[in-house]
C-alpha cells in the first residue's frame, strides 16, 4: 500500500466509508508495458493494483478457479486470445457509456465481454534497398508471382497470420483465402519460422525483400542496439484490402471476469484506461495506436507514416479463425 493509498483507507475509514478495494488484474503481457497506466491510475484515484502477470495457461487458471477467482480484469493481446477468454464464459458483460462512447464498436466485444485498448496493424517491412516506393500496396498483391522469392514471414499458423487470413476470408470468402495463402506460400523465400522481428533481420542479410510484422516491432528494434541496425535496412510500407479495406490491425484488450470481486473500482480502472492520458501512456509504451480518436501518437509512430486501420469487425475475425486455421494447414503453408 503506498502512503497515498493509506491516507486514503484511513480517511474513508475515519467518516464511515468503507476503504477502497484493491483491483487485481491478470496480465499476458509484461509488466513493464503495464505498469506506467497502472500507477497513473493509483495517482489519480488512489485505488492499488496487483498485476499477476500469467504467462501461460491464463483461461485455464479462470476456469479452475470460478467463482473463488480473485482476478477482477484480465488484460492481454491479440482477438484470438480475448475471445478464447470470452468463449470460456469467464468474463462478464461490461456496461459503459464511458467505454461505449471512447472505443469504436468493431474493437469491441459484444455486450461489453471485452474491449480493445490499443491497436498494432499488421504491416510490411520492406528492404529500403530493394522494394521501391508504391511497389506494394495491397495484401492481395503478396500473392502475385512478381514476389517470388522475396518474402519473409512467421509461420503461418501463429496468431498474427491466422487473424490476417481471416481478414482476406471477411473481405474476399474462403475460395480466394485459399488461393491467396497458396501464392503467398509460393513467393516465400524460404520456410516460415521465427518471429516477426527475425524477418526484417532476413532483409537485412539480403535473404528476402519484404516481411508482414506487426508495427510495434519496429519501436523495439530501434531501441536494441543489435537490432537497430535491422530497423534501418527496412521502411515500414502500410498494405490495405482492395477496394473495400484498409490496414489489418489486431488489439490489445481488456475483459472483466466473472467473479470480479472489487466489480466497482475494476470498471473504474478500465473507465481509466480509455481516458485520454491513460491511452497516450499505454499506447506509447509498446509503440501501439490508441483506440479512441484524437489521441497524440508518439513521434516514433507517427513518423512510420498514416495508417488507416480497416474497420472490419474484429469478432467477425475470431469467427474466421478456424478456417484460416484450417486454410494454412491445407496449403501446407509452413512445410
Ligand atoms: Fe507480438
């Protein structure tokens, strides 16, 4: 309890009201990228936070623990994680006009089971040496033949990809998802494996041109001395769908658990986390886009270039997921 927080407790406890409750909140991602919000919402309320950061087995440890559950949110990244929490019916359904009126309807859950706080787009790394200027502009353009040979990725079936080839199903249906994940494939430069970072880090030794990456992975590389150098051999290049879309983006996000039991002080936290300070600090921690308009990006993402995020709805993209999913595995995509 810092001190602020027990002068608090004391005088609420003085006059007769009951203390404030701590908000206790499990995490998927690290601590360093939650804690600057989190102590700015202590700051300003008063109200302490335990962040529990779960690595792994996050909706099984919900489950088991139900109604006993001392999590009161659950904060974590990518559609495919939050809807495998809400599709495990531990959360709840979160009503707010505060929420409602800050986060766009398609970054957000039905009923209020989730919400997205900020937002990556899913992007290419294109070699600064090697891919000119307006040489790609569409994800449908990664399966053309004049790519051959010269395109990196992750593999296939990991999360980000799956999303991005539920986005090209939403957009164009199952057939052309299945012809365009066959061409990507032909056009690889070699096997799908590491991760994003490992791709523009191939550009850099000249293995491939262009490489699909999340933004933010652009904001870690020019911090690491070994990998600024990676950074610097690529520009980031915004793709959009054809005629009906704009850049595939994924989210992090936040949910209320069932069992909620400091329910009060976590809508608070969560009210918080779309205030306009709140989304500068948390957005700017891992070089991430807030959700709600008019927030300042940092000058290092808005020097990446304008993004226009597609507006398609991001449950309709979990509900792609096991055909994409299935689409990868048919076209042997990472063999
Ligand atoms: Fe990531």
């Amino acid at each position: 309890m810092t001190l602020r927080t027990l002068l608090l407790a004391t005088a609420a406890s003085a006059v007769g009201l009951p203390a404030l409750a701590d908000v206790n909140v499990y995490t998927t991602r690290q601590p360093g990228l939650i804690q600057p919000v989190i102590d700015a919402f202590t700051a300003q309320t008063g109200i302490a936070v335990n962040l529990a950061f779960v690595e792994e087995g996050l909706v099984e440890r919900l489950v088991a623990e139900g109604d006993r559950s001392p999590a009161d949110l659950v904060m974590t990244v990518d559609i495919a994680n939050l809807h495998q929490i809400v599709e495990a019916g531990v959360t709840q359904p979160v009503a707010s006009e505060v929420l409602e009126a800050a986060i766009p309807e398609n970054l957000r859950g039905p009923d209020g089971l989730w919400f997205a706080l900020t937002q990556r787009a899913r992007i290419l790394y294109a070699s600064k040496e090697r891919v000119a200027e307006g040489e790609v502009t569409t994800y449908e353009d990664l399966a053309d033949p004049k790519w051959q040979g010269r395109i990196c990725t992750r593999p296939g079936t990991h999360n980000y990809n799956l999303a991005l080839l539920a986005a090209v199903i939403a957009h164009h249906g199952e057939d052309y998802a299945r012809t365009w994940a066959e061409g990507v494939k032909a056009n690889l430069a070699k096997t799908p494996e590491g991760n994003d970072r490992g791709q523009v880090r191939s550009i850099w030794a000249g293995e491939c041109d262009v490489s699909l990456g999340n933004t933010y992975y652009m904001g870690q590389m020019v911090e690491d001395p070994e990998q600024k150098e990676w950074a610097e051999s690529v520009r980031i290049e915004f793709p959009t769908f054809e005629e009906t879309g704009g850049t595939h983006i994924n989210v992090s996000g936040v949910a209320m658990t069932k069992a909620a039991p400091n329910r009060e002080e976590a809508l608070q936290l969560m009210e918080f986390l779309v205030s306009p300070e709140a989304q500068a600090i948390y957005a700017e921690e891992n070089h991430e886009y807030p959700v709600v308009a008019g927030t300042e990006l940092s000058d290092l993402v808005a020097s990446w270039g304008e993004l226009t995020p597609d507006t398609i709805d991001l449950t309709e993209l979990a509900g792609h997921r096991a055909e994409a999913l299935r689409i990868m595995e048919e076209v042997n995509f990472d063999g």
